[in-house]
C-alpha cells in the first residue's frame, strides 16, 4: 500500500542455502550433493509450467523440450520425473556424439537409434577426465582401477561387481530400484569410510549411508543419493553455454507460467495478509502458520509499521484494517526467508520475479473492485488506506492476466492485467517478493 512518499524499507537477507541437506562442518558434502534414498521424506517437490511440447521449470531455469524428433521431455515423464531424475540443471548441448541433457541426478542422452533418452555413465566419464581426486574430497571413493578377475566376460563382470554391495543398507537401497542396472549401473568401488557416512560408486550413481550423527543431515541408518548430475556440472562436463538459464524465453515459448503456491484460507476476519505470506513460507518449505505471523506483528495504527485494528473486526472500512508490507517481511525475514518490500511493481517485475520461482504478496482491492484510497495523518505522518484492502500471493501469469491464491476463499483466482493493475495501483504498487533461503 503506497504513501505519498513511499519508503522503501529493506530487510536484511539471510545468507546461504538449502539443497536438501546443509553440511557446512563437512568438506566431503559441500555443494549440497544430497538426495533422499528409498524411504526417505522428500521435499514437497514443484511441478513446472507446461504448454504443448516444452515445461519450463523456474526451479533451477531451464526448459524440457519434445522438438525435431529429440524427446527429452517424453523421457524425462517416463523415466520418473523429478522423483527420479531431480530438475534439469543444463540446457542441452552435445557431448560425445550424443545430444545430451544434465539434470540433478545424471545426465540423459538421446539415442536417435531407439528414439529415446538413457542415463550415461557420468561417473565413469568423471573418472576418464581424472576427476577422482577432486571426487575424493565429496566423500566420493576413487573408480576401481585394478583387474576385476572377469577377464572381459561382462555375465561374469556383473556377477563380480554385483558382490561388492556388502553393506546391506545399500545393497538394499539398490536393488529397490525398479531398474538399479539402468539407474545406477554396475558398482565400480566397495563400501568404503568417509567422514560420517559410508559411500559406494557406481558407473551412473554414489550412494551414502550415514552411520553418525550429524546436526541437520541424514538419521544414522539412512541412505541418500548423491546429485551426480550437479557434480558432473561443477566439474566442467557441460559447456558454459548449456548452463545459460533461459528465464527470457518462458514468455516467448509458453506464455505465461503458475507456480504450485499452497491455497490457504484467512482463519481471522482481517488476517489475509498473514495467510498470504504463510502460503509463500509453505511453498518454501518453511512452516509457518498464518496465526504464528499475527503473532509476531506488533500493534500499531499505522499499517506500515503493525496491525492497524482488530484482527476480528468487519472487513471494508479502514479503522478495522489489517497490516501493510513492512511488518509482513520482517516475519519472514525472521524465519529465513529473503522477503524484499517493493513499491511501484510493473507488471514487467512481477512477471521476472515469477517466473524466477518467487511468490509476490499483492496488496490490492478484495476481488479488485473499484474504490476511492483516503489519506489519514497518523502520528504526524500520511498513510494512505484503502476501503476493502486486501493482500493476494501472486503465483502465476499468462499474457491476458495473473494467476492468484486468495486468502478471502481459500483458492486460485485469476485477474485481467488491467483490473489488477488498477487495483495494485491503489496502493502504489506495493508488494513483498519472497524467494527461498
């Protein structure tokens, strides 16, 4: 909600970030190279924008296609999507002969010759570039150099490696694979000690079972899958091109994009702003409830500073009122989050900002209905307020409108540009953009 001279409030923003596992007091699993193993909770995973033969995902930037033959998306659906690949972190490039694409855990190759995509032998091709004693430092073992004792007889090879897996958690956590072979391929190291967890190599995979206990890793007894993919980018097997992120082509490819932002509805008759940044945490992963917002708001008449009213009142006038950014993004900010109050927001930026995976919390007219801002002096200072101010989470847009969760329903709701636009501008384009730690 704008002022006459609107102040532009900025919170600190935490440092770092969450992969799956933080381990900074590790050196060997640095780089957030961690993956849930069978069994293991996962993150509530992101489903990606899709139109036709392309899925951008914002996640990480980078686009799936199905285009001149080459299907990777298709394979990319049928091999198990994010569950089992992670998310695309390259944009496809050739390697080897192949047209090739990285994701979090591989990378995959298109075949021309059976029309379809399979995972290569990054680990293998990690050590023929001579990367294993930089993989050493990851906690990852050195590829076997020495004599198997098949004598080139690959029935007898996979027997052989087959009884490397002697640590029966990883055994285990290999072989409930639907296809290990295809996934994971042969081991090409035994068990091996490092640091808190015991790791195994294998031709397209490393998996980990921790057996100390580690403040903010895997349970001991747990087996995780290392981001192979990521490490393969890091080490250089990508060229610098195919890491180029193509935010700019979403609108010129799809459209339009909508992030899946968890719909709450308002538990308090003026509370939407909170229930609007608790549906931005949650889509970040961190809990936090629309009453725990409320709870950490001071009371203030001045909404740019605390909750102006009774969280309880009648909703439309403006003494029973509710609570502008500021307040809203030092909660957030508190929690973790990198919570940015902006003021003047063009449709240009609030599109940018989605489509980069950021949730935008709007202050506009409930159901954008057309209404006459007043201006109060409150404590020596000029507030604007607005009759049936209300706060929205942005989460999508196409090019006739953007895509919102309403806190007053409890569900999506969609507004044209124009109306939007109008009913942003009441409150100077005023707007918090939340992004992940």
């Amino acid at each position: 909600m704008g002022r006459n001279q609107p102040r532009r409030t900025r919170f600190p923003k935490p440092s770092g970030s969450v992969f799956l596992c933080l381990a900074v007091a590790w050196l060997w699993v640095l780089g957030g190279v961690l993956w849930p193993g069978p069994g293991l909770p996962r993150l509530q995973l992101a489903k990606a924008a899709t139109l036709g033969e392309a899925r951008f995902f914002p996640q990480t930037g980078f686009f799936l296609r199905n285009r001149d033959g080459v299907n990777f998306l298709s394979e990319f659906d049928r091999l198990g999507g994010i569950d089992s690949l992670g998310y695309p972190v390259s944009a496809t490039f050739e390697q080897g002969g192949f047209l090739s694409q990285t994701f979090q855990r591989g990378i995959l190759q298109w075949r021309p010759e059976s029309s379809s995509a399979v995972l290569a032998n990054v680990m293998d091709q990690l050590n023929a570039l001579g990367r294993d004693g930089w993989l050493l430092s990851k906690g990852v073992p050195p590829h076997f150099a020495g004599p198997d004792g098949s004598d080139g007889d690959f029935a007898r090879a996979k027997d052989i490696r087959l009884s490397w897996l002697t640590e029966p958690l990883i055994q285990r956590a290999y072989a409930s694979h639907p296809n290990p072979l295809s996934f994971y391929g042969l081991p090409t190291s035994k068990p091996e000690r490092q640091g808190p967890f015991v790791t195994q190599r294998f031709q397209r995979g490393v998996l980990q079972l921790w057996v100390d206990d580690v403040r903010d890793m895997p349970r001991p007894g747990q087996v995780v899958g290392v981001l192979v993919g990521d490490l393969a980018k890091e080490s250089g097997l990508a060229p610098a091109q195919a890491l180029k992120q193509e935010y700019g082509e979403v609108d010129a490819e799809i459209g339009g994009i909508s992030l899946p932002v968890p719909a709450f509805a308002q538990e308090r008759s003026l509370s939407c702003e909170s229930s609007a940044a608790a549906m931005a945490a949650s889509y970040f992963g961190v809990p936090l409830r629309e009453a725990q917002i409320l709870a950490a708001i001071p009371a203030n008449p001045n909404p740019h500073l605390g909750f102006r009213g009774n969280v309880d009142g009648w909703f439309g006038g403006v003494d029973e009122y509710g609570v502008y950014a500021e307040p809203i993004a030092k909660v957030l900010s508190d929690r973790g989050l990198k919570a940015e109050v902006v003021y003047g927001l063009s449709p240009q930026a609030l599109r940018e900002a989605v489509s980069h995976n950021k949730v935008v919390i709007s202050w506009i007219t409930y159901q954008v209905a057309v209404r006459t801002p007043i201006t109060r002096d409150i404590n020596g200072e000029k507030v604007v307020l607005v009759p049936w101010e209300h706060a929205v989470a942005v989460k999508g847009y196409d090019a006739n409108g953007i895509y919102v969760n309403d806190p007053g329903t409890g569900a999506g709701a969609y507004y044209s540009n124009q109306d939007f636009a109008r009913a942003t501008g009441y409150f100077g384009g005023m707007a918090v953009i939340v992004s992940g730690r």
